[in-house]
C-alpha cells in the first residue's frame, strides 16, 4: 500500500478513536481520578445509576401525579462513590479510602436528592421482574458522619458545589440476599424504586457496568 494510503487510513483510525472517547461514558473509558467535574455529573445525574422522575415543574400535577425533581441515586455503586470523592475535591486519603473502601456486598444502597418527604415518608419498594422488596432501614443522609459527602475541611465543598441537593437526602439499605437467594438473578434486566405516590424510578442492570462488572 503506498506511504500516503498509510498515512491516511492511520489518521482515519485515530480520528475514530478520538471521537469514539470523546463520546463515549467516562466511566467506560477513563481513569477516575482523571474524570472532570462534567464527568462525575454524568455520573450523578444522566447515568445508569442515577434515575429521575421529572414531567414538569415541582407542584404542578400530569396526568394525575404532581410532578417531581426527585432522583435516586444507587450510592452503593463504586462508580458514584468515586465520583462524589472526586467531585468532593477532598486532599484527605483516610476521607477517600472511608468512603471506597466500604463493603456493600450484603446490601444495596439508595439515596433520594433533593428530599422529598410527600413521595418518602414511607421507605419505597425495590421491585424485581414482579418480586417486591421493602427496605431493611431508612434514615435522613447526615451530611456531619456520611463517609462520602462529609468534607469538613473543605467547608463542605462537595455539598455547595451541588446547590445543597444532598441537604436532607434520603438514605434507603436493601438487602441483596432474602432467604439464601440473591434477589437478582442472572434473568434480571431490570429494577423498580417505586415511591409512595407510585412514582417509579427505574433502573436498567444490563448498563450499571463498572470496571466489566455488575455495579450496584
């Protein structure tokens, strides 16, 4: 193949490439530590761990529910805990390794930003493929001891960069074993946080991948 053929199919392939990372989660194609602030908003907001329920502005109701901001967060997830260090800014390793280092492989993790006590005043239903599951502890997010969002000596950065969302969060532990059986099988494509107020805040298992395995 002439030389300006070669050099032509290899600046095609690295245009690809470019792009391709470019676009591509930053969860599947970069470091951590090198994820920007617009990455771990990804994250936190638009990703496979993060679900919202929005059809409208707060207090205005749509087809029978009142609309909502409310979004749930799987904070067992490794990905979101390392995107809330990251965006937390914090210089404290034993901060860091307090928050990633912890074992959540009895238990998934829930968290509900902003706070919305109408749809969660009564801890919401984990459904599976039909099969329900009630939460086995619900408790208010407290800013002060939680191993991932306290940043005392940052003044808290983390939760003013954020608007203050994590301010009254809602904090909800499933099990992942009921009665010697894990409750997602290999079959499993999805999940269901269903409030209250029969709000539903899905979750597709198939795309919670971090790091090529099930994250959640």
């Amino acid at each position: 193949m002439p030389r300006r053929k070669i050099l032509i199919l290899v600046a095609i392939i690295a245009f690809a490439a470019l792009t391709t990372t470019a676009t591509a989660p930053p969860w599947q194609v970069k470091d951590w530590h090198l994820w920007t602030v617009d990455d771990c908003d990804w994250i936190l907001q638009r990703s496979p761990w993060a679900s919202p329920f929005h059809t409208g502005e707060a207090g205005e109701t749509v087809n029978g529910r009142t609309a909502s901001n409310a979004r749930v967060l799987i904070t067992s997830s490794l990905a979101v805990r390392r995107a809330l260090v990251k965006t937390s800014m914090r210089p404290n390793q034993q901060k860091i390794d307090a928050c990633l280092n912890q074992d959540f492989s009895d238990r998934i993790l829930v968290t509900v930003v902003p706070k919305h006590d109408d749809d969660f005043a009564r801890a919401p239903e984990l459904i599976i493929s039909g099969r329900k599951y009630s939460a086995i502890s619900a408790e208010t997010v407290n800013l002060a001891t939680d191993p991932c969002l306290n940043d005392s000596e940052a003044g808290n950065v983390f939760d003013l960069a954020h608007g203050g969302e994590f301010v009254g969060a809602l904090a909800f532990v499933y099990p992942r074993v009921v009665e010697g059986k894990p409750i997602i099988g290999p079959a499993d494509k999805k999940f269901v946080i269903m409030s209250s107020k029969h709000r539903d805040f899905n979750f597709d298992i198939r795309k919670m991948i971090y790091n090529g395995k099930p994250d959640f």
